[in-house]
C-alpha cells in the first residue's frame, strides 16, 4: 500500500513523500527530484507527520529511506531561504524556525523504535548528508558523494556538523565543513557514515536485504536495544553500565525473550507474539 502526504495539492507536489509497507517494513521515499528533493518547507511537514506516525506502528519494524530521481538529498531549499529574507527582520524568525524544525524532524528519526536505513545515491550534501549521519544504518551506491559544502557559499553548515561529527572523526569531519569537499562512498564507509557500499543496481536489493534482517529480530528487543543506545552515548562509562543494566533487566523479563532463549537452548525456531 502506498500513502501520499503533501502539505497543500497545489504546491506543485513539492511535499510528496511515499510510504509503502512490505514484510514490517516501511518504505519512504523524497520525492521531489526536480528539487533533487530538498528539505523545503514542505518536505519537512510531510517527512515529520510520517515517523511520527511511526512512533507506535508496532507492525513495522525497520524503515528505509530513499530519495527519487538523480540524487538523494542536496539539503536545504536555497530558493526558500532566499524568499525568507523578505520579511521585515531579514528572515530572521524564519530561518531560526526553519532550523528548529529540521532539528526536531532529525531527533524523531532517531527517536522512533524502529531502525531507519538511508537508501542513498547521487549526492548527500548539506543537510542531505545530516539526514544520512542521522539515520540508524545506511547503505551506498557506488559513485554516491557525501559533503557538507555550505561553506562554499558562506553558508557553515553547523546544524549538519552536529550529526556529522557524532559519525566520523573529528578531524576529518572539521576538513569536510571547513573545506566545502566531498568525499566518496568508499571513503565514507570507511569512516563510518555508511556501513556498507554496493554497485548501484544493486542498492535497492542490498537495503531491503539489511531491513528485512532487522525485520526479523523481536521487535520488543529492537525497540528497546534502539532507545537505550542513543540514551547510553551521552552518559559516562559507569552510567552507561547501570542504565543499560536495568534495561537488560526489563529485557529479561519479555515473555518472547525467555521463548527465544528457549528456543535457542532446545535448537528450534523461536515461537514469538512480537
């Protein structure tokens, strides 16, 4: 099944942003290739009301998330944020809004209980490779290129170093923001912005493979293991221990993990609600 999400109908399609489910897992896909689907005002609404529609879809358990046509994010509207600076404080409340928003849109990716792939190809730039560094997992055609290159139009791209600097080295993420240079899908795997890269005809293919992987686990565990990673990061060693260890705790306790452990032990397919 597919659902169609725009702001407006008449705002030239500019909001489309597809779901579609298949085996618990959600399909999303940008698109807006003729603005090599940028992250317009509109793009954010509709991308916003559909993980947080995911929020309690206990029958998805994994997210992709593509882009249609040549690329698949380059970032912010630039057109839009032109038009912004018409209003009376040169855009001011506009601009802080408009990063406020793509803020929030980027924390609920993370913030959901399903894991989110990024399905990339073409370009990542800008804000388009925030959305990459942000999402859980991605996967990379090669001949796909990553940067950060606002500097190039005087533009620091400072809200995507933010997610950026939480993937990569620091050093290396600094180049990238100060430098405005893209690098290539091999080199972004290997500095952990993507886990993986394959030939393009073959993206498609080898993301649905990872989801489908993930589809499978328990999805009470999944839910669970995601909330606790992200908590645990910003905490020191020991809180990490004593937080996580009470997860583990509550984890215990699923009636489908003491299955699973069973099941394992008794060398038979787990039989589970979840």
């Amino acid at each position: 099944m597919a659902f169609k999400f725009a702001a407006k109908p008449e705002e030239n399609k500019m909001a489309i942003f597809e779901r579609r489910d298949v085996n618990s897992i959600a399909y999303l896909k940008m698109n807006s290739p003729e603005r090599l689907n940028a992250l317009s005002d509109e793009m954010l609404a509709a991308m916003q009301e559909t993980f947080d529609s995911l929020k309690n879809d206990t029958s998805v358990r994994a997210v992709v998330l593509s882009g249609e046509g040549k690329v698949f994010c380059a970032g912010h509207d630039l057109k839009q944020m032109t038009a912004g600076r018409q209003a009376e404080d040169g855009g001011k409340a506009y601009f802080k809004d408009l990063f406020d928003r793509c803020a929030r849109m980027m924390m609920t990716v993370q913030s959901i209980p399903q894991p989110v792939i990024a399905q990339v190809h073409g370009i990542a730039t800008a804000a388009g490779c925030q959305l990459v560094a942000t999402c859980d997992m991605a996967v990379a055609a090669e001949g796909t290129k990553f940067g950060v290159n606002g500097v190039n139009i005087g533009l620091f791209c400072s809200t995507p170093m933010v997610a950026l600097s939480r993937n990569i080295p620091r050093k290396k993420a600094f180049e990238m923001l100060t430098t405005g240079k893209f690098i290539p899908a091999d080199e972004a795997e290997a500095l952990g912005l993507v886990n993986k890269v394959v030939p393009h005809d073959a993206l498609e293919a080898a993301t649905s493979e990872l989801a489908e992987t993930l589809a499978a686990k328990l999805g009470a565990a999944v839910r669970i293991g995601k909330s606790a990673f992200y908590e645990q990061a910003t905490m020191t060693t020991e809180e990490a221990y004593a937080y996580t260890g009470d997860v583990m705790v509550e984890n215990m306790l699923y009636r489908d993990t003491a299955e699973g452990i069973a099941a394992f032990l008794e060398k038979r397919p787990p039989n589970w609600d979840q």
